[in-house]
C-alpha cells in the first residue's frame, strides 16, 4: 500500500505504530482513499449561547 500512497514502507509502519515524528494530512489522506475511507471531523466540546443554553435548562426543568 505504501507504494500507491507515495510513502516508503518504513514510514507507513511507523505511522501504523504511532511512532512517526510527523505524518502530514495529505499523507493521511492518500493512505485513507487507497483504504476506501474517508475522514469526517466533527466538533465537539462546542456550547451554545448563553440564550440557546438557558432554553434548554428551562426545557429540562419542564
């Protein structure tokens, strides 16, 4: 897989064991569309407004 990548085999082993010092987004993503996948980020941790917030503690009161 590595040859379809771009990317030696050495350096895809170590990204596989999590020991690669740096493994650049485009490389991940090649690695990803030779796999068939896909990356979908989603945000988390992420709060409302004050309003959107106090809705929703009077909606839970309710």
């Amino acid at each position: 897989m590595a040859v379809h990548v771009g990317i030696t085999a050495e350096t895809l082993s170590r990204f596989e064991r999590g020991r690669a010092a740096e493994f650049g987004a485009r490389k991940l993503l090649a690695v990803l569309a030779v796999l068939g996948m896909e990356l979908e980020l989603l945000a988390i941790g992420q709060s409302g407004t004050l309003d959107e917030l106090r809705r929703e503690r009077n909606e839970a009161k309710a």
